[in-house]
C-alpha cells in the first residue's frame, strides 16, 4: 500500500478566518504565520482551504517526518473545510499520486464539524467547486 499525507483548516477569508491572520503574519519554518494554538503558545501556519503535503509513498518514515513538522492552523469559526479538502485530495490526481484501477481510501481527521453547501456565501463565495 501507499499512504500520502495532506492538511486543510477552512476557506481562508472572513468570517472563517480572521484577517488580522493574514495581515499580521510572521514567518515560521518558511511558512508565514500568525497565530498561537493556544495551548502551548507555538506558532500556527496561516488557515488553508487545503494543502498537499506528501504525495503518495512506501515509505512510512516519509509519512511519519510529514506528519510530525506540520504547524497546526486554526480558523474562527466552528466548522472546518473538510469537504473542500477531501474534494482537492481526489480531483488532483498527478499532484496526490493516485494511481489508474487502485482503491482511493481517504482518512480525514478532524476536532470538528463540516462546513456544508451553502455555507461559503458568507464570505461571498457563490461558485462550486472547481471540480
């Protein structure tokens, strides 16, 4: 088998995310960033609707090294862009690395809710899904 690896928060506008995140941004491991988690007072990524990480590999220490140097990101809102993410992980086929006649399994993690249709004209954001 082959795993990937790929992170999303939620559409990167208001109300979702805030703008301060984006005007008052600093840079972290190369990725500007604004925000602390809360917790321990680390620096977050800014929000991304998603983000390709590890295209599909053998190799679980590749996997293993991805997952563990991700910057976690927050949004404002309570819903995240689940759905959007999953969508971009299943169109981009030559970016993710799926291959012709193999079984796609997706694993999404998350701490909260989907965003669901509709939910994006809060931010004026009319048009579907580019898919």
């Amino acid at each position: 088998f082959q795993i990937g690896f790929g992170t999303f928060t939620d559409k990167p506008s208001p109300p979702y995310t805030s703008k301060i995140q984006s005007e008052l941004g600093h840079v972290v491991n190369g990725k500007k960033s604004s925000c602390t988690d809360g917790f321990t007072g680390e620096p977050c990524s800014l929000p991304i609707d998603y983000e390709h990480v590890t295209t599909l590999t053998n190799s679980s220490e590749i996997f293993s090294s991805s997952v563990q140097d991700l910057i976690i990101s927050i949004s404002v809102d309570i819903p995240e862009g689940t759905l959007d993410a999953m969508m971009q992980a299943i169109v981009c086929r030559d970016v993710v690395g799926w291959r012709e006649k193999s079984r796609k399994i997706l694993l999404v993690m998350t701490d909260d809710l989907v965003h669901t249709a509709g939910d994006g004209t809060l931010a004026g954001i009319y048009k579907p899904n580019d898919a």
